[in-house]
C-alpha cells in the first residue's frame, strides 16, 4: 500500500541538526539598519520641508510668490525623492542578508512556501512590490521563529509588527512618517534573533 507524503511542515525540526556552521554569518548586517532608519528619517524630513517651503513661498506674498523659494523647495523635496532609493537599497541589503543568514533548509513560511535569498529582488517589480512586501517578510518571520522553535530561544519575531509596515508603506505619507520606524522594530527583532540564536548555538558547541 502507498501512502502520499505528509504535508511540509515548516515548523518541523529537520534530521539535519542545526551548528554553527549551519549559518552564512556575511548575512547578519545590523549596521545596515541603523542606516536604513538614518536614511529614512532624512528622506522624510527633506520631504516635509519641501511642502513647508511651497507653502510658505505662496504666504509671504500670494500675489506675487519669489520664483527662487519655489526652486529651492522643488531642491528639497528632490533631495528627498531621491534619498528614497538610498533607503530602498539599504533595505533590500538587509532582506537579502537576513534571508541568506537562514540555513536553506529553514527558508520557507508557516504556509510551506519556498524561499530564497534572490527572491528579495522581485521588491523592485513596480506595483507587484505592493504584494510581495507581505509573504518575503512575514515568510522571514515564520523562518526565524521555525528556528527560535529548534534552537529553543526567547526572542521572537514581530510578525504584526512587519504586517502593520507592510500596509503603511501602501499608504501615502504614512510610508514616509510611520513605515520606517515599523520596519526599523521589525528589523530589529530579527538582529536580535540572530545574536540569540548564534549565542545558543556557540554555547552547545
């Protein structure tokens, strides 16, 4: 009698057993985020000083407006369009390397999807971008949690966390005030997750 194989299931522990070699350590980058926030934090207060300068330009004389505080605020906000792919470079670093850090056996989501770390490039589809932000964090997520279950460690990821950036980078100016420092926290706790689970990892070696 044949029996069809049992489902995958990504929480299993493989027969494999995890070491510390098991790890690529060039994919743990946690100076990248503290970039990304930097880099985010002035693309949006650049932003926010260009629509500052349009409107004060237009108050301080609504008849006949300088032509030159229209420039140098169109400057501004230019500066910080382009500060946008600076922080959009930094981010995928960081995704690429979180992924790569996951032993190729763990890299798949809670709902047994597949991944790998090229994967994160598919980021810079425009549009599609929208929805493939979701399942190449949260499949992060689900990675390093599948991990934190076979290491036996504390620190969890912030699956909502990544789940709520998600949906503000969606949302016109919320991407740009409030997305940042939600991905900056989710990035955070998977650094963290990657200290804890190397430490276990050395402590049982």
């Amino acid at each position: 009698m044949q029996y069809a194989p049992s489902p995958y299931n990504p929480y299993a522990i493989p027969a494999m057993p995890l070491t510390a070699a098991s790890f690529d350590a060039t994919g743990h980058r946690p100076q990248i985020r503290i970039f990304f926030l930097i880099t985010a934090a002035a693309s949006a207060l650049l932003y926010l000083g260009g629509i500052v300068g349009f409107v004060l330009a237009i108050a301080l004389d609504p008849s006949h407006p300088e032509p030159l505080y229209f420039l140098a605020a169109e400057g501004v906000m230019l500066l910080g369009a382009l500060l946008i792919y600076v922080k959009l470079g930094l981010a995928l670093y960081w995704l690429h390397g979180a992924w790569k850090w996951v032993p190729m056996e763990h890299r798949a989501g809670r709902d047994g999807k597949r991944y790998t770390p090229g994967d994160v490039f598919m980021l810079l589809i425009p549009y599609y971008n929208l929805y493939w932000q979701f399942p190449i964090n949260l499949g992060l997520c689900d990675a390093m949690e599948r991990l934190r279950q076979t290491c036996r460690t504390i620190e969890a990821p912030k699956r909502d966390i990544a789940m709520y950036a998600a949906i503000a980078e969606i949302v016109p100016f919320a991407n740009f005030f409030v997305a940042p420092f939600l991905w900056a926290s989710y990035m955070k706790s998977i650094d963290a997750m990657h200290d804890e689970i190397a430490n276990a990892l050395a402590r049982q070696s």
